[in-house]
C-alpha cells in the first residue's frame, strides 16, 4: 500500500510539473500595427515577432500569438474576440482603437467596445494578466478630441486592474523615418522601437 501511495504522489508531482514547465501564451490583439502592415516579413519583422525573439534570447517560457487583422475598429474586435479566445491565453495585450480614432469615432464608444473584449478576456481566462497600449491622435483632430481619445486608455487600465503602455508608438509615431512612406505604418525600424517600448512594460510581468 505505501509503495502504491508513493507511486501516485510521483504520477501527480509529475503531472503537476508538466503543467508548470508548458509554454504559457502571450497574445497581441490589434489592428495593422500587430499585423505588421507593408512589412517584408511580418511574423518576424512585426513587434510581435521581435517580442518573441526577446522571449527566446531570455530563454522565458513564453510563446506568442499575432492576432493583429489590418484595418480593424474596436467594434471589429468585440466581434472577433470569441473566435480568437479558444485558445487559452496568460497574457492579452489588447492593441486597437486607433483606427476608432483616425475616423473621429466617438471616444465613448470606442471605450465601451474595448471593455467589452476585456470582459470577454477574463471570463474567459480570469487569471489573465492584462496589458492595454495607449494610443494618441494627431493634433490635426483637435484638441478636446485629442485629450478625450487619449484618457481612454488610463482609464480602462485602472479600471481594469491592467499594466498601461502610455503611448505604444512612443518615438514613433509622426517621425518620417520610423514609417513607411503612408506616414501612419511603422517601418522595420519602428517596429523595433515598438517592440523595446513594450518589452519594458513587458518583461517584468514574465519573470
């Protein structure tokens, strides 16, 4: 009997162990700048990749997923969030809103979406740790749009217990020689920015 005893504790610490040492999921929710738009590779040119490359380097047992789509809105996202949550995640780095922005969509609504994909996030995985990238509008959209658009993000993350990136495209965004000749889509050498940018707010939810 103690041999018996003995032989399921092993079989559980063994299991328990498997579980601990599997790859745990980082996914990257947003719009062209996840997908890495107008770049020559973008699984590995993207910021998405280049944060994989850093996992890789520290030999973190991480694996992340790209689950940027070109062109979408944060009403898009609610949209397609059910599909992309089949598969478990440990860390969601939601990336959308700019495009909600760029159109002068009501920062209301742009709000009320994200945290609709949030919610959906944690039932789905209620031990998920969350990162939100803030983002900003050029000046040409005004003022008082500029401000309103750019609270939403602190906002979300405080009320959602989430890390905040204050501006993902900090160093970025409106420099010619960090985007492609569009002057909205980072460059490889944008994306490398991104990628040290998020890497910093990052990596300290990894150790």
């Amino acid at each position: 009997m103690k041999i018996l005893f003995s032989l399921l504790f092993l079989l559980c610490l063994s299991i328990l162990h498997a579980s601990d040492s599997r790859p745990r999921t980082i996914m990257f929710f947003g719009d062209s700048l996840t997908a890495g738009y107008g770049l020559d590779d973008a699984d590995t040119q993207a910021f998405p990749g280049l944060i994989q490359k850093k996992i890789n380097a520290a030999s973190l047992p991480y694996r992340v997923i790209n689950s940027g789509l070109s062109g979408e809105t944060t009403a898009g996202g609610l949209r397609r969030i059910d599909w992309v949550l089949r598969t478990p995640v440990d860390i969601f780095v939601l990336e959308l809103g700019g495009n909600d922005g760029l159109r002068g969509l009501a920062p209301e609504v742009a709000a009320k979406n994200l945290q609709g994909i949030i919610d959906k996030v944690r039932a789905k995985n209620p031990s998920v740790k969350l990162v939100i990238a803030g983002m900003e509008m050029p000046t040409s959209m005004g003022a008082a749009y500029v401000r309103e658009f750019a609270a939403i993000f602190p906002a979300l993350a405080k009320a959602n217990d989430a890390t905040l990136i204050p501006f993902v495209l900090e160093g970025v965004g409106g420099i010619s020689e960090m985007n492609l000749a569009d002057g909205f889509h980072p460059n490889l050498p944008g994306h490398q920015r991104i990628a040290e940018t998020i890497w910093k707010t990052l990596k300290p939810l990894l150790d």
